[in-house]
C-alpha cells in the first residue's frame, strides 16, 4: 500500500511539471498545484473556501485569483488534459460519448443559468448546463471535453453577457453545435475512434452529416416521433416498432452493469449508405421482460458490423454518466461558487483533470494487479 501511495505521489508531481507550463508565473503555478491537490483530497465541499482550509491557506483569495483573474488559458489546460488522456487510456477500440449535466445554482447571475431541464434533477431547475465528451476505453474512461450551453436570451441581453464576463464574440450555439466543436477538436488528437454515442438531444441532422464526411461511426438516439418509410407510408418510429414479428427480435447483451449481463431485445432496420464501406439504419431496443419501453438509434456503422457489434457498441454509453457522478463525487466538478463565464471553465476543465488523473493511477494499479 505504501508503495501505491508514494508512486501516485511521484505521478502526481510529473503531472503538475507538465501542466504547469501553462502557468507563466510562479505563485499561479504553486497555486495551481495546491488547488489540484485538493481537489484530489477528502474534502466535504470542494470551494475555494474549504479547499484554502484543507490546504493551510487561511483566505481563500489565491484560489478565487486562480479562477478569476491569473493570467492562463482554460482551454490550452484542456487540450493537454485531452493528450494526457489519450496518451494514458487511449486504444483503438475508444468511444466517445456526448452528454450533458446540470449544476444547480441560486439567482440569475451565474453565466449561462436560467430555468431549464436538467437530467441530473430529472425536473425543471435553476440551472447551469454543460455538455461534455467522454473518452472511454476497457482502460478506463475520463470527460476529455466540455462547453458551457449559453442560452438564446442571454445571448441577446449583451449587457448581461458583459456582466457575466461571456465574451462579445460568444454566439448562440445548439448543444448538437457545441457536441461538433468538442468532436473536431478531440478527434483531430485522437483519429476515428469506434463509436460516437449519444442521446437524442445529439441526432441532429447537421452533426450526423459531420460524423459521416469523416467516415466516422455512430450510434445516436432518436425520438419515437422520428418518421420513417416503412411499407407505403411515413411512419413514427413508435408505430413501426409495434409491427416488427416477433420472432425477428434479438436477445443481446450490450455489456456487463453491477448486476451482470445487461440483456434486452434488439432489432436492425438497415439500408445502404452514400458509400460502399458503410450503412445506416435504425436500431431498435426493448425491455425483454415487459416487451415494451422502447429506444431507438439512427446508426452509421462499417459494413459487416453485426447487431451484436452494435448492441456492444451503444451499451458503452452508460460510461459518461459514471464520468459525471464520479468526477462530481471524487473530484468536485459540481462544488464550485463561481459566478463567471472564465470562472466556470477554469474550475470545471481543473476538475476533469483531476478525474483524469485518478481514473489514470487506477487503470496503472490494475494493470500490475496480478
């Protein structure tokens, strides 16, 4: 055990030499390091306030100073976050997965914050959303991307923007239009990766035709109004899944969960693609027990992928959501106090690279594990 400790201790110091070239003075880069440390540490509540408690420093001016005004650029911290990732975790077989989650805040202040839908509540909240990109592999899986969702009528009241610190530059984006940019910039690090995968928040149209320009698979999903020719006529996916026979349902596994084997009942509605090296299709999932409580996914997949390849594939979806809980409950990606639009990204990309770093240092220990 002793030796575990002291070779994360030494990982740890590599990390922050590494990252630290970000830093261009001397007290930015200390304090950097003390506010990764105590992300990483036993803290009830990762602010600024008890992370300067933890941390010896009796205010907790320097971590407010990291995250407000030192001079350093969120998103270079992100793209060697991204390297150091794939650099560790990365195979050829990699997902990536796109999500969002909510960060409930008080008031109308915080960057981005109105009444919105969060699936973290599962209701209507007062909330900030981010979307962000996981990148997994059986080696582990860590957030490699994320985008802060400014909504319409922000956009619109500049005044408000200004006050927030949002940039005058910054333009309305749709969540499928902030997915696109996270996947331009991961994947020119890390090539075609196996599958992209995401919700039906994520199928827009224009972000399926960028996936398919770079012959990139895909497994998305879609609503139960999405039409489709079925027969003689256009019809709701939720109408033509009823009139699929019975006997040309599949039972998959689409991966292992807490309980074993995660099985349901699948079905591939195929057609050829623009090109001769893939098609598409829809992918139909059911409960296998009560045969209902239907899913279903618009897919773009390399000829002779099977339909247990697929079931395989989108079962890899549920990483991003244990990416959220863990980098949340480990390494305090929802504890924040800041207000601000720089604050946000500052606090935000510092915490996933702290959860990169403990997914990393896990995946080396199992590695030697006999």
């Amino acid at each position: 055990m002793l030796q575990t400790v002291a070779s994360w201790a030494d990982r740890f110091e590599k990390l922050v030499e590494d990252m630290g070239v970000l830093f261009s003075r001397s007290e930015a880069r200390l304090t950097f390091r003390l506010y990764l440390q105590g992300l990483l540490a036993s803290v009830e509540r990762k602010n600024s306030w008890q992370l300067s408690e933890t941390m010896g420093l009796q205010k907790p001016y320097a971590f407010q100073h990291l995250l407000g005004r030192a001079v350093w650029k969120a998103d270079e911290l992100r793209d060697k976050t991204i390297d150091y990732v794939v650099g560790e975790l990365g195979r050829s077989d990699a997902t990536l997965v796109i999500d969002e989650t909510g960060f409930v805040k008080k008031g109308n202040k915080s960057a981005g914050v109105k009444r919105q839908y969060s699936g973290t509540a599962g209701r209507i909240e007062n909330c900030q959303i981010g979307v962000f990109l996981t990148y997994n592999t059986p080696n582990g899986h860590a957030l490699a991307d994320r985008e802060l969702y400014v909504p319409q009528e922000w956009i619109a009241d500049r005044e408000r923007c200004k006050n927030a610190g949002i940039p005058k530059e910054r333009i309305f984006q749709t969540k499928p239009q902030l997915a696109q940019e996270m996947l331009t910039r991961t994947l020119e690090k890390t090539g075609k990766v196996k599958w992209v995968l995401g919700d039906s928040v994520y199928s827009a149209s224009k972000l399926r035709q960028f996936l398919e320009s770079k012959n990139q698979p895909y497994i998305l999903g879609v609503t139960g109004s999405q039409l489709l020719f079925f027969n003689d006529g256009r019809y709701p996916l939720s109408d033509i899944w009823l009139e699929i026979p019975e006997k040309k349902w599949q039972r998959i596994s689409c991966g292992y969960g807490t309980k074993g084997p995660r099985f349901y009942d699948w079905y591939l509605m195929r057609w050829n693609a623009t090109n001769d090296d893939f098609y598409k299709g829809i992918l139909f999932r059911r409960n296998p027990k009560t045969k209902d409580n239907p899913s279903f996914y618009s897919l773009f997949a390399p000829i002779g992928t099977s339909l247990e390849d697929l079931a395989l594939g989108q079962g890899f979806r549920w990483t991003v959501e244990e990416s959220f809980e863990e980098s949340k409950g480990e390494a305090g990606l929802d504890e924040y106090e800041v207000r601000s639009y720089t604050g946000w990204y500052r606090h935000i990309t510092l915490s996933m690279l702290a959860y990169s770093f403990l997914v990393i240092q896990r995946s080396l220990e199992q590695k030697k594990a006999p």
